[in-house]
C-alpha cells in the first residue's frame, strides 16, 4: 500500500440523513482518511468505517455530519494519521483445502502460494462482515476470485483469500473465500483488553508453523444472580436484551445491535423512569412469561398484545402504562394482534453484564446476553431517581406502512425504471427476515452494472440490492462492511416501522431529498484541488445480505 495516490476529487454521497460515503482514491486513501477522522476526535462522529475505496462516516446529526465531511474532504492524501502501525505476527499451518487449487489459479502452485502469502508484509485495511474480520491486503498481487459456491460453514480460524485480500475468520461462520490454512490465533477475544486483534492500520505477517498449539479457554459458568430479579417461565420465539446499542466499534466489525423499535423500547424507559438508554426486553410476537423476585415496576410498549398478571390478585394491565409486579407474580404477554414486537421495561433496567459498553444481543455475531430461554435470571438494576410517567397510547398499525428513503449512494447502479419502480411498487416481507435484514419479496430491480462493488461501509438502513434484484433493508445486527450497492437508506426513524412488520405484511417507500452536505473547497491552481461534487448536492439522478 506505497506510493503515490492519484490525485482528483474526494466526492462525497449522501447515505441517508446522519450518514455519508466519501469515494476515496484508493485503499490507501481509504485508510488513510479513516485513520485521520478517527484521531481527530470530532463532535458529533458517531461511527467511521473504511472500505476498499471509500469511507463511511455516521454522525449524531445532519448538520455534526457536514463538519465530518468537511474534515473528510480536507485531509492530506496518503496521509497515515497519527501514531506509528503496529507489527502483528500470526501463526499459519498451511494445509487448506483450497491451497492446491489457488496454487493451480495463480500458477504458483501450493508451495509459491505459501511463499508469496508469508514473505511478504500485509495491511490491516478495514473491519466487516464480522468483529475481528479484517481485510488485509499485501504490498504483491496475490489476486484469488471467491469460490463459486460457498461453504454454509467456514471454521473458526481458517485462513483464506479473496480478490486483493487475505483474512482469518474469527468465528465459524458461513464463506465463500479460499481456505488455505488455519490459524490459533484469537481474532476477536471479549477477555482482552482490547478485543480486536488488529486495528486499522496495523503490519501483518503470517508465519508459517509445522503444527498449531491451543490453549482452550476455562469455560465461565453464569454469576449467580442475587437481589431483585425476573425469571423467564417462557421464552417464546425470540426474545432479547437490548439497549441503544454499541456505538463507536464499527471500525473493528462491529455491528451497533440495539433495539429494532428504538421508539418503543424509548417509551418503555420513559415510563418507568429509567434513563433512555437502560437494557429492556424485545420480544417477537408474543407467548412471553416473566416471574418477579421482588417487587418491581413494569411496563410493555410496541406491537399490541394483551396481558396478564396472575398471583393473589389476577388483573390485566394495559399497553404503555406502568405497572407493579409483586414478588411471586407472573405476567404473561399474549399472542401479538398488531405489529411485531413487544418490549418490557422495568424499573431499573435489565442490569446483565454489559459487553463493549452494551447491554444488547447481537444475533449474527453472537456478542452480549443468549436468547433468552426457560429458567433465565435477569438482574435488575436499582430504582432511579425519577418517577414513572403517565400512559402513553400504543398506536396501531396502518394497512400498508410507508417508510422513508434517501436515494444513493448507488442508485445510478440501476436502471432509471429500477428506481421509479422501488418507490411505486408495494413490497411484502420475506419470512426469512430477521434482525439482521428485512428481506422483502416483489417485481426485481434491474441493474445496469453487474460488476463486483468493491467492499464497503454500510449503516442500519441501508436498502441492499443483490444479483436477485429483490431488496433487503440491513437492520440493527448487519455486518458494517458489504459487497452489494445501495439503492437509498432509509431514515433512522423509520426503521421502527420494519421493526413492527411482520412476514407477509407490506410496505412502500416514499422519497426524501438528499440531505445538503456542503460544497467542496475550490480547486487549487495546481490541479490537485477538490472540483465541485454533483452528487453531494443533488444526487436524484444518480442474507442476502452483506457479502463478506
């Protein structure tokens, strides 16, 4: 990753209202801006993510994201930002089951694939597609096309290549990349300091080794849980510890989690008096029962379910009010009518150990609190200092919801009928969606590029199109990083309204003018200025889920 960096414009496009993408000139530019954003420390930045040759920058608010645009636009080319790379050195057996096959591809043949892989150094570029997923990429070609069919389970560990890019897969985890060893190292290890094993950045060097030596780690059985506490009697379908998610590790693969309907697990907190950010429960389509171990405050917001509190005084409390659960007493949330999930508050808040500063479950990476299941204890956290507000209503669903979207950054990916199509049409919800993506089912969208989209950022909302041309809008667990272009994203506000559909329901989109980010400097007189940006200023003419 030496040498000069083409000179030209940084352009920058709209990624929703709080978001941007600034197209870089290379990866080298791509890091390099990722590591001056990072270290500046600017208010208002949310999350920075790199990517092959771009730059995602998420901010607090529209108006913080102009001043993170400016700062992106600013920074020097090839600059490395602040601090000096580390050295990381990891361990390879190279015994693959794809080795043979790479040698035949690069003609290198199994030994000359070891070779060039070893004796040379790689880059950290960017985080994606899990925690601890790093694509490095070396200073010699080492050009490998993906699988054609990939593996549904790729082990922990194993060491792979693709396009540009070398990695290890911290996790089993489904693939389609060349396997052409193993490694011991950790990757991503929650009982580190630091858990991410690279950083952005970082020198890697792979060293070959005739034999892997592991030390399991002690398995942690769960605290026992003393004090104030609820039981799950039953669990139901899915249901989850959230809270307003991780903020800020989307660089190392991070995925923010968080509850899906940020709206009604809000009014949850609020209602029992906890901070807005406090651990509820999100619970999808009811059959869910909870015990109390002391006396608690209660209160259940979002999709419509009826309710019950059984014990010496059996009574129905209503949706979006508080509520007290004495010690003994059981409520039971009942079949959802309208919507998708419900969520529990309690006084307190769910006060399970928290993980990279959250208490939420990450369903694809598999970071925070399990699933709940029968016979779970669930801490509570002391009472506030506030009081517990007055009912609020639990509005219903419309027949058919319509949610918001900002077009780009990749909208000129596809036809301009594609486009008109995706805002006229009503779209149904797959049943394979989850908390991952929101699948949706309906006319296919045509693409007029059907090129590989080099690899890069991606935040909640962001409306996917892969080669099957139907939509999947990326929620609250996505990968940071992916393969396919975004048609539009959607507003943060509406992806409660994704939240509350449920399979077989429909949709449409309505669209939003993208946000105004500011022009560019004026072009310098030597040539190597920032020229003005169309598409920043206009850009209306412009799992399947992420790709790895």
């Amino acid at each position: 990753m030496s040498g000069p960096v083409p000179a030209g414009p940084r352009r920058v496009r709209p990624l929703g209202p709080r978001a941007a993408l600034v197209q870089c000139a290379d990866l080298h530019d791509a890091v390099a801006v990722h590591a001056r954003l990072a270290a500046a420390d600017l208010p208002g930045l949310v999350d920075c993510v790199a990517g092959a040759e771009t730059v995602v920058v998420r901010a607090s608010s529209t108006a913080a994201l102009r001043d993170v645009v400016r700062a992106a636009r600013a920074a020097p080319r090839g600059s490395a930002g602040s601090g000096e790379a580390r050295t990381v050195t990891i361990d390879v057996l190279y015994d693959g089951q794809d080795l043979a096959a790479v040698g035949e591809i690069t003609g290198l043949g199994a030994d000359g694939v070891v070779h060039a892989h070893s004796e040379q150094a790689w880059t950290a570029a960017f985080a994606g597609f899990a925690p601890g997923f790093f694509y490095c990429v070396g200073e010699v070609g080492l050009d490998v096309p993906r699988r054609d069919t990939p593996r549904t389970a790729v082990p922990a560990g194993s060491v792979a290549l693709a396009g540009r890019f070398s990695a290890v897969y911290p996790r089993s985890s489904p693939g389609g990349w060349q396997l052409i060893g193993r490694s011991t190292a950790r990757m991503f290890d929650l009982d580190r300091e630091d858990p991410a094993l690279l950083r952005p950045g970082d020198r890697v060097r792979y060293r070959p080794v005739r034999e892997l030596v592991e030390v399991a780690p002690a398995a942690a059985g769960p605290a026992p849980v003393r004090g104030p506490h609820l039981t799950v009697g039953v669990a139901g379908l899915q249901t989850l510890v959230q809270d307003g998610g991780r903020v800020g590790s989307a660089a190392l693969g991070v995925s923010p989690s968080g509850a899906l309907d940020a709206a009604a697990a809000g009014s949850a907190n609020r209602l029992v008096g906890n901070d807005p950010g406090a651990a509820v429960l999100e619970h999808l389509l009811g059959g869910l029962e909870l015990t109390a171990h002391g006396d608690h405050v209660l209160t259940v917001t979002g999709a419509r379910a009826a309710l019950a509190v059984t014990g010496p005084a059996p009574w129905r409390p209503p949706l979006g009010t508080p509520f007290a659960l004495r010690d003994g007493e059981r409520l039971a949330v009942g079949t959802v009518t309208a919507g998708a999930r419900v969520y529990v508050g309690v006084r307190g808040g769910v006060a399970v150990p928290p993980v990279l500063g959250s208490r939420s479950a990450d369903t694809l990476a598999g970071l925070g609190p399990a699933p709940l299941t029968v016979g779970d204890a669930l801490p509570v956290g002391p009472a506030p200092g506030t009081a517990v507000r007055l009912p609020e209503p639990v509005p219903g669903p419309p027949a058919v919801s319509t949610v918001r979207v900002v077009p780009g950054p990749r909208d000129d990916w596809f036809a301009p009928a594609a486009v008109a199509s995706f805002f006229a049409q009503e779209w149904v919800l797959a049943t394979s969606s989850d908390r991952v993506g929101a699948r949706l089912t309906g006319e296919p969208l045509e693409r007029v590029r059907t090129d590989e989209l080099p690899s890069e950022g991606t935040v909640p909302g962001c409306v996917q199109v892969p080669p099957s041309g139907l939509p999947v809008v990326l929620l609250q667990d996505a990968p940071t990083t992916g393969g396919y272009p975004v048609l539009g994203v959607v507003h943060p506000e509406d992806l409660a309204v994704l939240a509350q559909l449920r399979p077989g329901e429909r949709l449409r989109f309505a669209r939003l003018p993208a946000p105004a980010l500011g022009a560019p400097p004026p072009a310098h007189p030597a040539g190597g200025g920032e020229q003005p940006d169309p598409v920043s200023t206009d850009h209306q003419s412009s799992t399947e889920t992420s790709q790895e």
